[in-house]
C-alpha cells in the first residue's frame, strides 16, 4: 500500500433500527482513540482465540498495542456506546501463515454475547472491509469457520480456498468492486 493512501477510520455512529428498540445506536471507534478499552479487546481476543491454544494474554496484550501505531496495518476498531464495549474487530496484515501473499485480512471480530444480534458484528466486518478498500487494496480476506460462513457469505463474501489451514476453516475474500 502507498502510504500516501494510508487513512484512519474516523468515528462513526450507526443508528437503530426503525421500530427495533433492541438494535440500540451504537459507536464504531478506532482504538487509537479509544485507548481505554485496549485491555477489554486484548482479553476478549485471548479468551476467544489464543487462550486455548496456550498462549498467554501477555502476548495478546503486546499484539494489540501494535494498533495504537500510527501505521494503517494494523488497526482495531471498536464498537461502543458511549464508555460500555460491545465489540471489535482488527484488519491486519496476515491471519493465516501459510499465506502471507494474502493481505490484509480482517480478523478477530468478537461481538459482547449479550450484544449479538444487533447488526455490530457486521458493522464491524464491513467498516474494516471499507477502510482497506479506501486504502487501494486489490482484495480483502478473512477466516471463517464453517458455522460462521453463512453470516459472511450473505454479506457479499465469497470461498477463496476451502479447508485452510485445517479441515472446516476457509479462506474468504471480497473485492474492493463488492462495495
């Protein structure tokens, strides 16, 4: 990426739905300006997907702090309203070591359990996809999970390479012409 096409995402406020009142308004921030909830991120991530593995939270803590660089990869976003978390996501370089020709990849999305179904995660999902086609990139990846496929897939992600690394894992992409 050409740095002079490097951007941050600014704050952005998504509303509720007409008529729902559970689809509350909620924030999307990016991390370097709301630095106070690092530690809520880093935990989240951990527990979602590194504290089985045997890794330790130190290590997390140290990976997200690498978003609060003033370079475009990596950034975390979170979403909020006001000071109470609700979720996050990160666009990052690689997600998947077997392919590091693939990049960036949006990764670690983790929405609050009590907060799901209230359209964050896809916010999340589509503002970090926003924010690396803003910055010129050919195309955009993530890892899924076979049961997380579908909520992808219906919003415009596509199977780039099935089974990777393991057995009902895929690669996803979507181009910068999907937005």
């Amino acid at each position: 990426m050409r740095p002079d096409l490097l951007h941050r995402p600014t704050p952005e406020t998504h509303d509720a739905a007409a008529g729902n009142p559970a689809l509350s308004a909620f924030t999307i921030s990016d991390l370097r300006e709301r630095r106070d909830f690092v530690d809520t991120v880093a935990d989240r991530i951990w527990r979602a997907f590194w504290k089985e593995e045997g890794h330790p939270l130190s290590l997390l803590a140290g990976l997200v702090r690498q978003s609060l660089g003033s370079g475009f990869i990596p950034t975390a976003l979170v979403a909020h309203e006001g000071d109470r978390f609700l979720g996050t996501v990160s666009l990052i370089a690689c997600d998947e070591e077997s392919r590091p020709q693939y990049t960036p990849w949006i990764a670690a999305l983790w929405v609050e359990p009590e907060d799901r179904e209230r359209g964050i995660g896809e916010a999340l999902v589509e503002r970090a996809f926003q924010a690396a086609c803003r910055d010129g990139v050919p195309r955009v990846y993530l890892l899924s999970a076979e049961r997380r496929r579908a909520f992808y897939e219906k919003r415009g992600w596509r199977v780039h390479e099935e089974n990777v690394p393991r057995n009902g894992v895929h690669v996803l992409i979507r181009d910068p012409d999907q937005v």
